[in-house]
C-alpha cells in the first residue's frame, strides 16, 4: 500500500472512530443549564441570556442551550405582544425546531425539546391572532409528547405537559371545539390532575429540573379547573414559593389572589417583588395593580396604573377590557368627559379575543354606564371587601331599581356578597331569583348565579343538584363571558362525575 493512500485511510478512519463522535449534538441538561433554566423561569432574561451563551461555550454541541433560549423569546412575546419584537423572534422558533432535530433520537430530549418548543410557539400565534396555525402547532406538540412517553415510558417530564394537556382538552369550551378536534383525544380531569401530581410529587432527579414551571402550573389547574382557589394560597405559602426573587410565581401569586378576591395580598405582592431591573420588564404589573386598586374604590391611584399600562402595552389582549375599566374610574370620579373618551376608545383600540374584551366592546355599543351605585358594589365585592360593599346595597331591594338589567344585577351582586359570607340560604335565593330574571337575557349573571349554584352544592356533597345547575349554566346561550363560564361547568360536571 502506497503512502499516499494510507494517509487517506488513516483520515477516514479518524472520522469513523469515537473521536468524531466528540462533534456529534447532545442534549445536556448540565448544572450550567439548569441555572439558566432557574434564571429564565424566574423572569430574569438577560442573567439566563448570559448563562446561556456560558453553556453554549462551554459545550457547542450541546442543544439544551437552544432549548433554553426559547422560553426567553416565549416570555418576551407571551407577556409583551409586541408586534415588532413578534416579526423579529418569530422566525427563532423554527430555527430552533430545525437545530433540535439534529440531536440523537436515542435521548429522550430529542422529541420533549421540540414539543415544548412547539407549544411554545403555539401559545404566542395565539396572542397575535394565528389561532389556525397555532392549533396545528398544539396537536404537534401534544404528538410530540404522546410520541416520547411510548418511546420513553419512564422518562418523568414528558407528564409535565401531557397532564396539564389532557386535563384542558378536557375543559374546552364549545367555541373552541375546533382545538379539540386537532388533538384527536378525550381530555380527563381526573386523570390528567393524576398524572400531574404524580409528576410534581415525583423525587425523579429529571422531574425535579423543572420544578418552577410544575409548580405555576398546578396553582393555575387546582384554582380553575379543581376550583380550589384557598388550596392554592395555601400551597404558596406552605411550599414557601419565592414571590419576591422569583417574578413568575410573583406574577401568578399576585393574578390568582387578585382573582380570588384577596385583593390586598396581590396588591402585596406586585409592590414588594424584587425591584431589580435584571428582571423582564412588562405591563402585567401595571395591568394587575390597576384592578387591585380600582376594587378598592383607589380610584387616582388605579387610572394612573391603567393609563400606564396604556402607554407601554402593544398587545391586543385585553385592552379594550383595560378601557372600559378606566371609563368606569372616571365615571365613577364623576369625570364624564374623560370617561366618554375612554369609552370611545374602546371601539377603535385592541381585539375582542377575550370574553372581557368582547364584553368591553359591546357596553362601548350600548352606550349605555353602569348604575353607580351597584358598579361600587361589584367592584368591592370583587375585591372581597364584602362588608363595605353589603353596606352600599343596605335597604335596596329590586324594586329600588328601575331598568329589568339593574334588578337583575341587584340579585346577583347580593348573592355573590352572601356567598362569600357564608350566608348560604341567602345566597341560594338571591342565585334563584337572578336565574329567573336573568335566563334569557345578554348579561351574564343568570349563568354565572347557576355555576355559582352548583358550586355551592358541589362544596355540600350533593352532586346531582350541582351538575344540574352546571347544566343549566351551560344551556343559557347569547350572554357575556359565554366560553369560559361553558368551561367552568364544564370542568364541574367533570368533577362531580369522577372522570
């Protein structure tokens, strides 16, 4: 053998041995990822941006860089929806869709990297209005996920996702049936909640990596779909989440208290986080600290909130909500100038993707305002101030007022304010009388009185009564706040049947 060809053999060779293997991708959750990972669920981006660019160098063919990488895109769009940064990080995701797809299929990473990526992806098309592509993505992600547990039975964070999943799919309400249709599966409550707890209780060292996200999720499953909203106060407390250091439980700790009228603690929370400016910047603070004051009659304090969410914002996902909310202060400040303005604005700003938003846009139609004296009690009483807000409705009775729409949310709103009293017998015909003058009528308090009706019985143990007044909720059509009240009953029928 000539010399010449021994040196090529010797080169092939070398390409062939495990030397050349070196080069080959990995995924590598190391030490070095997991603190990026900690960094970027704690929504400091630009420290998880560093240790990422860490990881990259000290391992290039590591992929779980790339993985990482994408939850920073993700939280930039999915808080922000910033239409330029959208054009901008947009084509990232499938970039990275495309490099993880280089990796050994051998690792269970190779396909939970790209369904997470997916997903992720998916939930942001949302956001700026691609509902069609993002459903594709879903069923993608979600075939990625059932993919990867056949292959990698024991491979703990594949549940991670496909619990959560299983129980939203399970939830959907008829307006989104088109989803469900691209998932292809029956969701289950009870089995999905299962696999979940299983998950976040597991001591797999590879369920313990992603703990930040399992935690996030379970408060937000256990408080709407488990509707065990003092059970998950509890939880943050008792498992001693982070809510000053850590921005993403902060955030979930301040919205979930705020929507379980504990309005004083979410305002807490928002005004003693970390003020740090390594943390992601965003209006949700704005956004959540305006309706926090705004329920406790802080009027000055929560348009100035509301207008600088205003400012800053370029989403489209609930401002026209945030308009009509800063119309109502002004009203109620008896400045009727600035509240038409606002109100006017509500017609030409933001999309009516949300049940609030489309309700925003149908009163800004009406022009029609709110009685008064019954928007301070609503808003008190979403707050949880019940005291203040019985004091207001004192002496009123139906006949204290005179529009059919006004009887009907005098009924509701005392309801609601005995409910959370525990003044269950004067709830129960308060619900019944706002049933009756409210069943066939555009506002939503007539279906609301019959989900609040079954969860009052379901709480007693009588389960029939309950899944009938969760069906008679589902059964009233053509009212306000229709697709997440349908998903409420629905998740309670779930419930009380077991599945």
């Amino acid at each position: 053998m000539n010399q010449q060809l021994t040196r090529i053999l010797c080169v092939l060779l070398l390409f062939c041995s495990p030397l050349y293997s070196l080069a080959e991708k990995v995924f590598d959750f190391n030490s070095t990822c997991q603190k990026a990972y900690n960094e970027v669920t704690s929504l400091k981006l630009s420290a998880a941006q560093s240790t990422i660019t860490e990881a990259r160098r000290q391992n290039p063919d590591n992929l779980i860089p790339d993985f990482l990488e994408n939850y920073i895109d993700f939280f930039e769009l999915f808080f922000n929806e910033d239409p330029t940064q959208y054009e901008q990080r947009k084509p990232h995701f499938d970039t990275r869709l495309d490099k993880l797809a280089e990796g050994p299929d051998s690792s269970p990473y190779y396909r939970y990297c790209r369904a997470i990526v997916t997903l992720q992806k998916a939930a942001v098309a949302i956001k700026f209005g691609e509902r069609w592509s993002a459903g594709w993505d879903f069923r993608r992600g979600f075939s990625l996920i059932k993919d990867n547990r056949k292959a990698f039975p024991s491979f703990a964070p594949n549940d991670l996702i496909y619990g959560p999943l299983q129980v939203a799919v399970g939830t959907i309400p008829n307006g989104y049936k088109w989803l469900a249709s691209l998932f292809g599966m029956k969701g289950s409550i009870k089995d999905g909640m299962q696999i979940f707890r299983s998950f976040l209780n597991s001591n797999d060292p590879q369920a313990k990596q992603f703990l930040n996200e399992a935690q996030f999720y379970y408060c937000y499953l256990v408080f709407y779909i488990e509707n065990k909203p003092d059970e998950v106060l509890q939880y943050i407390a008792g498992n001693k989440l982070d809510v000053v250091n850590n921005h993403l439980f902060a955030y979930m700790a301040a919205n979930l208290g705020i929507n379980n009228k504990r309005n004083e603690y979410g305002k807490q929370v928002i005004l003693f986080r970390n003020p740090s400016a390594e943390y992601m910047a965003t209006s949700v603070w704005d956004f959540e600290l305006g309706y926090a004051r705004m329920r406790h009659l802080e009027l000055p304090d929560a348009i100035r909130s509301f207008e600088r969410f205003l400012t800053h914002f370029k989403g489209r996902f609930y401002v026209k909500d945030v308009y009509q909310k800063l119309s109502w202060c002004y009203y109620l400040q008896g400045n009727t100038a600035a509240a038409e303005n606002a109100r006017a604005l509500i017609l030409k700003k933001g999309a009516t993707d949300t049940d609030a938003d489309k309700q925003a846009q149908r009163e800004a139609k009406n022009n029609t305002w709110p009685n008064a004296l019954l928007l301070k009690a609503r808003l008190l009483s979403d707050g949880g101030y019940n005291k203040e807000a019985l004091a207001i409705l004192e002496g009123k009775n139906t006949e204290y007022f005179a529009k059919p729409e006004e009887q009907l949310e005098f009924a509701y709103r005392l309801a609601r304010i005995y409910d959370d009293m525990g003044h269950d017998a004067a709830a129960i015909q308060a619900y019944l009388a706002a049933i009756k003058l409210g069943e066939h009528r555009p506002e939503y308090f007539a279906a609301r009185a019959a989900l609040q009706l079954g969860y009052m019985y379901e709480r007693q143990g009588k389960k029939a009564m309950a899944m009938a007044f969760y069906q008679q909720c589902l059964d009233m059509d053509d009212h306000e706040y229709k697709d997440s009240l349908d998903q409420k009953a629905k998740a309670g029928i779930a419930r009380c049947k077991g599945q």
